[in-house]
C-alpha cells in the first residue's frame, strides 16, 4: 500500500476532488471487516466521504491491487483500502464496525494558496532582514513563530510535536562549552601552543598547525569564533616566516568549515541530528575520513599553489 502511496506501478493520488477539504489529512490503511455495512457495496453507493470524511485511493484484495474505476468496484470482507482523511475522521469512526484501521502512513497539509504564500513570503522576510543586519535571524523567526500560533496556522501541540528536546539539550550545552572556551582563554592558549610546536617543521608544518588547530576548535564552538581566534595567531605566524599570509587565511577558512564529527560541529549537523536519529558514534564514524580527506586536500593545495614546498 505504500506504493500505492508513492505514486509507484503507474499510480498516482486522485484528483483534488477526492481529497476532503481540510488543511491537515492523513493516509490511512484500513481493513474492511467481515460484519462491515460496505460488504458488497459499491464504492459510489457507499456516501463514502460523507460518513467518513474520507475518499478511498485505492483498494488491495488478497495481496493484489484491484485494476479500474474505484467507484465502480464492490467490497468485501478483508479488502485493504487506501484512504485519505480529513479532520473528521477519528470521531466518525471511533463505534464503527466497517472496518479496522491498521496505521497511518503519513500527514499532507493541504495549506490553502494565501497562507502558503504568506508562509513563503514571511520566511523570505526574516532571511532577508538577517542578511541586511536589521534584526536577527533568531529573533524574527522568533516572532514568525508567534505570528504563526496566534494566526492558527500552527497549534500549540503541533509546535510540540517539532520541538526535539534532546537537540536543544545539545545545542544548550554546546554553546555553553563555546563560552567557556572562550572566556577562560583555552582557545587561544590552544592556537599559540600548536603553532609554536609546529614552527620547526617549517612553513608547511605551521600551515598545517593552523588548518587543525582552527578546524579542531570549530567542532566545539562556533565557525566563526574559531577563526576569530586562529586568525591572528596565522597572521603573525606567517609574517614571522616572512610568506605571503593568503594561504594562512584560507587555511582558517577552511579549516573553520570543515566540521563533520560531531553534532554541534555545524548548524546543517544539528539539523540533521535528531529527525535522522543518529548518534555522535554515527558522526564520528562517517566525519573522520571525510575529515582527514579535506585536511590533506587543503593544506597540499595551498601549498601547491602558493610555492610553499
């Protein structure tokens, strides 16, 4: 039935027609039961919709999909019916013995044209006034949810429902971690002493420091306090070596982006982090090699290319 649902074996959703006329419906499987009312009944005699607030999709009899016009087919005990279903649903069916409802295979919204388009407009908005430095990307989202719940666009449970608090659990102590580093000075404590180690290997050995040290703080606070803290440690590092800084710069910058083996490395990671239910082994595992791939591609290339060898 799932298939059905994705649109495989040349099938597709109805029309807009089939669909009851609610912003949020579910697909549904359900099985006709054997003291069912629809038993031998036409789909189209059935008032189907009416009785139910749902419209079938499709319908399954023994292990087989019926071929034709659904609302000219008959039921039967045991068929499995494919079904969209409106707001209505569960209180309509709750003493039914027309059949059984088996699970729900996923939610559509069917959000009406104006408010996708104030959505989509909104969310444009606070993209663009955080691009323009009017206000924070936090805070206008912030207030874009509040717009949200007081329009009714979202409800309060639903609001619920995607908050994922072992993520923010994650993020909390991940800033928190930042700040730390931060303040007690550990970070640049950190920068100073690799770069130093490094400096009798030369200018590439000190290129190298700077990639790891930068890429190594960005995977427990932020990118750019990160490179804020490397920074001027590369910069006196390369005039110290009297090169060129460029390939220094850049070895912050890339360093600060190459974040892949933990969860609080970069915001895409979080994002990911909990829908996808993985755990920091998983970040580990598939970030490392990746990671160590983009360090010896970085620090050879810069070094290719700005004469460094």
């Amino acid at each position: 039935m799932a298939e059905l649902d994705a649109g495989k074996k040349g099938l597709s959703l109805a029309g807009e027609e089939a669909f009851p006329k609610a912003e949020k419906i579910n697909v549904v499987k359900v099985v006709v039961s054997p003291r069912s009312s629809l038993n031998g009944v036409k789909v189209k005699n059935t008032n189907f919709r009416g009785r139910y607030d749902a419209a079938i999709l499709a319908v399954h009899r023994q292990g087989r999909r019926q071929e034709g016009k659904i609302g000219d087919m008959k039921l039967r005990s045991g068929d499995l019916l494919l079904l969209v279903t409106g707001g209505d649903f569960a209180k309509t069916t709750i003493d039914t013995e027309d059949f059984f409802v088996i699970s729900m295979i996923k939610q559509i919204h069917n959000i009406d044209l104006k408010k996708s388009i104030f959505i989509t407009a909104s969310s444009f908005s606070c993209i663009l006034m955080s691009i323009l430095g009017i206000v924070p990307l936090f805070n206008s989202l912030l207030a874009l949810v509040a717009v949200f719940l007081i329009s009714r666009i979202v409800s309060l449970s639903e609001l619920k429902q995607m908050i994922n608090i072992d993520l923010l659990v994650v993020a909390a102590f991940a800033l928190a971690v930042g700040k730390a580093v931060q303040a007690t000075g550990l970070g640049e404590l950190l920068a100073d002493s690799v770069v130093m180690w490094f400096e009798p290997l030369g200018v590439v050995g000190v290129l190298a420091a700077v990639y790891l040290t930068t890429n190594i703080l960005a995977e427990l606070i932020t990118t750019t306090a990160a490179a804020t803290i490397v920074f001027p440690f590369a910069a006196a590092s390369a005039t110290a070596l009297g090169v060129d800084g460029t390939p220094f710069y850049l070895a912050v910058a890339y360093g600060a982006s190459a974040n892949f083996i933990t969860p609080v490395g970069y915001q895409t990671n979080l994002m990911i982090y909990g829908p996808g239910g993985y755990s920091m082994n998983d970040f580990l595992k598939a970030g490392l090699p990746l990671k160590l791939i983009c360090a010896v591609i970085a620090i050879t290339g810069l070094s290719l290319v700005h004469g460094l060898f």
